[in-house]
C-alpha cells in the first residue's frame, strides 16, 4: 500500500537540541513539501524539493533545515535557532505538474521538555 | 495578510441534510484550489480540487464550486453523514514552471454532523 511514512509520531526535544524528523513515501513522487501546523491556524510551508538534491525555502524556513539525497526520503532538522518549536509536523508529496494535489503523512508532534 | 480566508470556524448539521463550507481567497493569481480533511493527531486528506478553468467539480457526495469573480469557492457535502465530522481545510495555489508547489491554507472550518 503505497503513502506517507512519518516517525516518530511523538517527539520530545530539550532546550539547545537539534532533532530530525523522518518522511519517507513509496508513492514514486517527484515533490515533497514540510508544514507546520499550530493551534487554531492552517498549515505553513517550511520547505519543499521538486527534485532530488534540490529544496526551496517556504514562508518560514528560519531555524529549520532539510536535505534530499533521495527521491523517497525528505528528513526535516528544528534546529536550536528555531525559537518556537513546538508544533505539528506534517509532510507531503506530490507528482510533478499543474493541478497535482498533495497527499500527506500523519505527522509528528514536537514537544520542547 | 490571509491570502486564504475560511471565516467560519465551525459549522454544525443534521445527518442527511446538506452541508456547506465557505471559503474566500484575495490573490488573483491562484488558479488551483483543494479541500482538505482532518481528524484530530492525524494528516490531512485529500477530498477534491478545482482548477480555475472549471466552475465546477463533482465526486460522489463531494461538489466544489468557484467564483472566480468573487474569488470564492464552497464544498457541498450531500447527504452528510456522522464520518463527515472533521476539519476541512481549504487550500489554494498559483501555477509555476513546475507546477502548484505551494500551497496557501485557510485556518479551517470544524463540521459537526448531528445524528
């Protein structure tokens, strides 16, 4: 069954950590996108890669880092910069081309101790 | 500045009747517009999309319609039923060399349907 593989789907991260969320998706798309979704708001773009080796910054990339070293996986680092961390997490992907809607994983949670 | 707007925070309807969720948008460049679903702790799924070439899209109990004039689009769910009771999301883009790769959420709208 193909789709979107986020881990861990709960996260606990302590003052000065960096931590690495894991997206892997078995769907063959080209395009794979990182949201952050806080209480009472729509999703934000962080990140997004259209092809491997390539990403783009969203509207808000500060404190957040990413890499695309292969077509299936898109991991997203919070950094210690990154000054309100805690959110949900969310991961997408698409094919490439107009009017190809996203599909997304179920998450990660991201709490600071 | 909320390029995607879905002023209704939650809506509640009887079981069978016909629901309505509303959503407007300011940027004249977006030409693809999706509606999504949500369940508590889990990822949004994918209902039905519109391009701005169409004023109208079907699936099943699922019809979205768009007024570009207005820049306006609805989701009509008929008949509701208990396992529509979500948050559905509206979400817009402005196509690019690539494609629609940014996509732009509205806060959302809960739905309650009553049985």
């Amino acid at each position: 069954d193909g789709g979107i593989t986020q881990s861990p789907k709960y996260l606990f991260r302590k003052e000065g950590q960096n931590v690495t969320l894991s997206c892997e998706q078995n769907l063959n798309h080209d395009a794979m996108y990182w949201y952050r979704q806080d209480p009472g708001q729509g999703l934000r773009l962080i990140y997004y890669s259209q092809i491997v080796n390539d990403f783009q910054k969203g509207d808000i990339a500060e404190g957040y880092s990413v890499s695309r070293e292969k077509k299936e996986s898109f991991p997203l680092t919070v950094t210690s910069a990154q000054k309100n961390p805690t959110a949900f997490y969310l991961c997408a992907s698409s094919r490439q081309g107009l009017y190809q809607p996203q599909h997304f994983g179920d998450g990660t949670r991201l709490s600071i101790l | 500045d909320q390029q995607v707007k879905q002023n209704s925070p939650s809506l509640s309807v009887q079981e069978g009747r016909i629901s309505i969720l509303n959503c407007d948008y300011t940027n004249s460049m977006f030409d693809y517009f999706l509606w999504y679903k949500k369940y508590p702790a889990e990822g949004p799924t994918f209902l039905i999309s519109i391009s701005s070439i169409k004023d109208k899209n079907e699936d099943g109990r699922f019809t979205v319609f768009l007024n570009k004039s207005a820049k306006h689009l609805s989701l009509h769910i008929v008949p509701s039923q208990p396992g529509d009771s979500a948050v559905y999301f509206c979400a817009a883009s402005a196509g690019s060399n690539f494609g629609n790769e940014k996509l732009t959420f509205g806060t959302g709208t809960r739905l309650t349907i009553i049985p």
